[in-house]
C-alpha cells in the first residue's frame, strides 16, 4: 500500500498578509493625543525697570507658589498647608470682592468658534456667545492672575503633583460654579461646544511651571 503524502500548507504569502493587516490598523485605528495642560509664562519685565506704581499693580496678577527641597508649601512667601492651597487659589482666581490686592479683572465679551467661518470667508471666525452676551451686556469679568509653580531640584515628584493637581482643581471647581450658575449643569456636563468653550474662556486656566532650581529650605 503506497503511504500518502502529507500535505503542507503554503505559508509563502503570511508575511504579505501580516503586512497589509498591519497597514490597516495603522489606519483605521484612533489614537488619542493628550495635549497637556494649559500654561501661560507671566511676562518678563523690561531691563532696568523700575518699581513703579504700575509694577506694584502687576504684582498682585501673579500668585506664586513654591515647594522646597523639604517639600514645605509657601505661598507668595508665606507657609501653607496643601489643604488649604485650593481655596486659597480659587479666591485669588476670582477675586469674588474685588480686592485690590488680588489680581486684576478684564470685563470683555466671551467669543467662541463661529460655525459659519471659512477661510477667506466674510464671516468671522470668533463670535460672541449669545447667554454670556445676553447675561453680561458689558462683558465678563475675566481675571488676570497667573499661578506660578515653582520648585527646588529637590523636591519629590509625589509632593509636585499633589500641589498641581491642587491647583488644577481649583480652575476645575470654578468653571463648575460658573456652568452650574449659567447653564444648570456641571462643567462636565455641558454637550454644547460652543458653551464649553465659554466656560474656558471665561475662567482660563494659567498656570506657570518654572525649571526647578536650588531654592533650598527646611
């Protein structure tokens, strides 16, 4: 009786067909780029700028956060504990009594993404938001202040993003507040672009992080 052959299976073209599977997925899949949190450097002042009264006004924008090598929290100089920081930023975020020695506020109309704008078009690209136009006919207070962390080399990672997510949740908290006063719901909650995108505008996270440096302390 004669032995049958085994038959083997033609595996020649595998690697093409792995290829093109690869080149599909590359295609079809979505993948999400986190863009970070917002930042925005105070600016620089001027060489040999004097302390003038304008400089003093300024100084009340910025809101100066700093955790030594210690892992100690001061506060525009001052020693806080990390429980108290979110409300302390929150306060000097939105300055609800306007007090001179908080920051500055920008009475200014909230603008969001005009859905009729083309490039080269006649319409503009930014349009005013018709609640916040209609609530604030004389513009939204927005504040100028500017949150500016700061720390030394040899400050622990898990003290730095405590203090930072201390602070991001206080901007969190704030358009909260603000949504659920204008629109009934939640920040989180808001479907319509155009009204989280006036949220943003209307309380802008600023938070400066400079390079770490040798501040010391105990």
């Amino acid at each position: 009786m004669a032995r049958q052959e085994q038959q083997e299976i033609n595996a020649g073209s595998m690697a093409d067909i792995a290829f093109l599977l690869l080149i599909f997925f590359l295609v079809t899949t979505t993948m999400d780029v986190d863009s970070g949190m917002a930042r925005v450097l105070p600016p620089m002042p001027e060489e040999n700028q004097k302390l003038n009264e304008e400089t003093k006004i300024k100084e009340r924008n910025i809101f100066i956060v700093l955790i030594n090598k210690s892992d100690r929290l001061l506060v525009n100089g001052k020693d806080m504990d990390i429980k108290d920081l979110r409300a302390k930023a929150k306060e000097f975020i939105e300055n609800p009594h306007y007090l001179e020695d908080l920051p500055e506020l920008d009475y200014k109309p909230i603008l969001v993404a005009n859905p009729r704008y083309v490039p080269d078009g006649n319409e503009p690209k930014k349009i005013p938001h018709k609640h916040f136009e209609k609530r604030f006919p004389d513009g939204f207070p927005v504040s100028k202040g500017i949150i500016s962390l700061q720390n030394d080399r040899g400050t622990s990672y898990k003290r730095y993003i405590e203090v930072q997510n201390e602070l991001v949740a206080a901007y969190n908290e704030l358009r909260t507040e603000l949504s659920m006063r204008e629109f009934g719901k939640s920040f989180a909650q808001l479907l319509d672009q155009a009204d989280v995108d006036a949220i943003r505008v209307a309380i802008p996270q600023k938070i400066s992080e400079a390079e770490p440096k040798n501040i010391g302390g105990k």
